[in-house]
C-alpha cells in the first residue's frame, strides 16, 4: 500500500503511515513527535502500530544531532533471532516437543529468573566496557552477568517452527533485560532535566548526548549478546534432541527498539526506531506473529520514505489489562490447540493470546512496500517468559 498522511500539527513534520487503521491514542503520540523541534524529514509509521508509554510502538523518526531517550522504550536492543535446521519438524510428535521445551526451561532462566551469585562470565567484547556515571557502572557490574542468557517475561519467547519446505526453525525474541532498563531510565532523567522538547531529547555534541549514545549503543550490544547467548544453549539442547546442529548461514538476527546512524536523503541521520526494524534492501529480518500464528521470514526492500524500516511483529490491538478481561483460558487453549505450551500457565497467558495482537496477513499486506514476505513460519511448541 502506498503511506497514508496522517493530520500533523501546525509546524510539524509529515506523519506517513503504512497502515490502514492507526488507533487514536497513538495518532496524539504521533502527532507530538511530529510536533518536537529536533524532528527532521518526516515521521514514519509501521503497519503494527499501536499506543505505548511516551511513543508508540511502530514509530520511526529521524534527527540530525539528537537522541531521544524516551522514544526508544525500556527494553534497548530488544529484537529476534533464528536459526534453521534441517530436519523433518513432522517427525517431532507432541510427546518430544513437550520433552524439548521442558529441557528449554531447564536450561534457560525465563521469566523473572536470573543466573544466581555473580552470574555468568561476560563474552571478552563486553568484559572492559565502561558505562558514563559509576552508577550506571555498578549497575552493569552487578546485572550484566545475572541476565546474560536469560529470556525475560512478556512477550518474549523461545520457540520450534515448521517453514513451508517442512524444516524445523528456532526462534527467540528478546532483549536487553534489567542492563538496558537501567540505562534507558537513567538517560530519561537526564533528559528530562536538560533535554530540548516537550519529548527531550539531548544534543549528541554535549556531555550528556554523547554519553546517552554511547551508553544505548552498549545496551544494544548486551541484547544482541544476549541473543547470542540464548541461542547457543538453545541450540545445544535441540542438537541434543535431534542429533544434528542447525544449518551454517541460516542465523538472522534484528533488534527493534534502537537509534542508528544512517545514511538519509543525502546526509548522515540517527533514525529512531521503537518496535521497528530497519533493513537495508535484500537483507534478511524476522516479522514475528503471536504465540499461536505464523511469524514470516522476510527481505527488506529499503523503502526511503520508510528509512528502510518495516514492522517488529502483528501488533497488539488489546492491552495486556483488556486481554485478561476479554480472553477466556479456554479460548486461548482452544487458539493454540495445534502449539504446544505449558498449559499450566494458560490462565497467565491470556496476555498473549493471538487474540490481543493484529492478523499478522493484514500487516504484510499493509507494508508489501517495505518487505517482501520469504518464509512462512508455523509454530509448533512455544515457551513464553
């Protein structure tokens, strides 16, 4: 579909949205960052949008010389991961995906859960680094190693899929944990008392710009390390199971909640990114559906209207609060009656019912400007945070 334009403010920036119904409460939340001084170009919109604290989930912007701390989210470098291996997923039976997922849990602390004592040792890339206030460096010092290689709760998952060829897939989505909530809130405090707007952003050529840049970017990295992580012993299990490894080359990996410098409309912009994932044209990404509808494969084709950006995922169309209103347990099994999970927590898991999220069809549809669908992936057994 070609990009709606949304009603701007006076003075602000144009709001170009490639979704065919944007909810109310995120068109204000649009609208305002349209409306803030270091907004530059436009602001673009990704099919799953939807309200959430400070921006909306699925807003893409750019600045010149700013980074908007409260644009980003909490969960810094948050994103997917995947991996293919070759074997029959149909060979698996629901007996065997219930064994895998519970060696899944074993192996890998989900939900609240972290590693105990001094936590795990640090990939030697991450071992010197260096956060700007010694707060923040106790802070890393003592939650870095606890949370490397765990998955967290919400919407972050670990599971097995089926690709249309009848192969089996791994997937996990999350992010950078109790390290990347502790740097973002702290940047939101310091923007908030020296940033510009009504949103704050900071100046990248100050003290406390350079240093919110710089602190985001190791953020990133420990949720990309994370990933690594997750996905290493994730992966030792399932060989363990299987008997055999996944495929060299297949690993795709995206963060979605991110700001990168980029090359725009004939200059150097840092591009916001919160619940989107930027791809160059023919590079691989992850489109993640819910717990009980297909996620997609896909290839970015670098829309520039879009700043080569496409969606994270469906999209939530209820809150976590309206899915435990609306969503009975029973409706949700019945949802996931061809997924296995742990069905002891299905009354919990109402939050992420495929109900609460957008049809995944409808997003690609609404964005086949922006990626163009490779995969289709079935899943088969589901472990949540």
């Amino acid at each position: 579909m070609m990009p709606r334009i949304l009603t701007s403010p006076p003075g602000a920036v144009p709001i170009l949205a490639w979704a065919r119904a944007v909810p109310a409460g995120a068109v204000k939340q649009l609208q305002h960052i349209a409306s803030q001084p270091y907004v530059v170009e436009h602001i673009a919109v990704m099919p799953d949008v939807h309200m959430s604290e400070g921006v909306a989930v699925g807003t893409v912007f750019a600045t010149e010389r700013f980074i908007v701390p409260g644009a980003l989210g909490g969960d810094l470098g948050c994103g997917v991961s995947a991996v293919r291996f070759g074997f029959p997923a149909a060979s698996l039976d629901t007996a065997e995906l219930t064994r895998i997922l519970a060696a899944f849990a074993r192996a890998i602390p989900v939900g609240d859960a972290v590693h105990r004592g001094r936590g795990v040792p640090l990939p030697p890339e991450l071992e010197a680094e260096r956060l700007s206030t010694h707060r923040l460096q106790r802070e890393w010092e003592r939650l870095a190693p606890r949370h490397l290689g765990t998955l967290g709760g919400g919407n972050h998952f670990l599971e097995l899929d089926r690709d249309a060829g009848g192969e089996l897939w791994l997937l996990l989505h999350t992010g950078s944990r109790g390290v990347g909530a502790a740097i973002a809130a702290h940047h939101l405090r310091v923007a908030q008392a020296h940033g510009e707007g009504t949103l704050p952003g900071l100046r990248t050529d100050t003290p406390e710009g350079a240093a919110c840049l710089a602190d985001t970017e190791l953020a990133c990295r420990f949720a990309r390390a994370n990933r690594d992580a997750l996905l290493q012993r994730a992966v030792e299990v399932l060989t363990e199971a299987l008997g055999q490894g996944p495929e060299p080359g297949s690993r795709v990996d995206v963060h979605h909640n991110h700001v990168s410098a980029e090359p725009h409309f004939g200059r150097t912009l840092l591009i916001h990114r919160k619940g989107a994932v930027g791809l160059a044209s023919g590079q691989r990404g992850l489109i993640p559906g819910s717990m009980g509808t297909a996620s997609y494969l896909v290839a970015g084709k670098g829309e520039p209207r879009a700043f080569g950006s496409c969606s994270h995922g469906a999209g939530r169309v209820m809150t976590r609060k309206e899915a435990r209103a609306r969503i009975r347990p029973a409706a949700l099994e019945h949802a996931l009656r061809r997924v296995v999970f742990d069905t002891g927590r299905t009354a919990s898991l109402v939050e992420e019912a495929p109900a609460a999220y957008r049809d995944i069809t409808e997003v690609l549809e609404d964005e086949e400007a922006l990626v163009a669908p490779l995969l289709r992936l079935t899943p088969i057994a589901v472990l949540k945070g």
